[in-house]
C-alpha cells in the first residue's frame, strides 16, 4: 500500500556498557510506514527484535528505534534492519560517552 522505498536508516548509535543499539528511521516515501515489525541484524551479533516510537511513521517524519544487543558490535560491522517495506544496510558507528 504505497511506496516506502525511501524509508531508510539515518544513523546508529550503540551504547556499550548496556549494549542497547539506538537508530532513526525516516519515511520518505509519500504514505504512513507501520513499524511494529522492526529487526536489526549485526554481523559477529546475530538478530535482535527493535522497538519504534511512534510506531506509526506519517511522510516526512521520524522514529527513534532501540534493539538490546546480548554482544557489543565492533565499530565498522556491517548491519541490516529489517521492515515490512525492505531491508536497509548500514556500518556501525559506535560512540562513546
């Protein structure tokens, strides 16, 4: 129901001593994206099941997405998160603070 090709990843951020994994999703796409289905895959970490709020993601908006990682992933591993509308690449960038 619409095009969500340009619903895609901004940035990551990974924080290591809880190993929660944070990211922002973005609907370019002209129609609402449901985010209730939302996993990250992490090269050397496995799948995790991520969580977005809002949920619901009208055009031209954002959500903040969290997935708890059971490994900290080394910065530069390649990942995908995974959404009903496709599947987005991205490195990791870890930042410390």
């Amino acid at each position: 129901y619409g095009d969500h090709r340009d619903l895609h990843s901004l940035r990551r951020r990974q924080r290591q001593m809880c190993k929660e994994t944070d990211f922002v999703l973005r609907n370019d796409g002209t129609v609402a994206a449901n985010l209730n289905s939302v996993s990250v895959v992490i090269g050397g970490v496995g799948e995790v099941s991520a969580s977005c709020n809002p949920t619901s993601l009208s055009p031209g908006t954002s959500a903040k997405c969290s997935a708890s990682l059971g490994t900290s992933p080394n910065d530069g591993a390649e990942g995908t998160v995974h959404t009903e509308y496709g599947d987005f690449k991205f490195v990791v960038d870890v930042l410390q603070g």
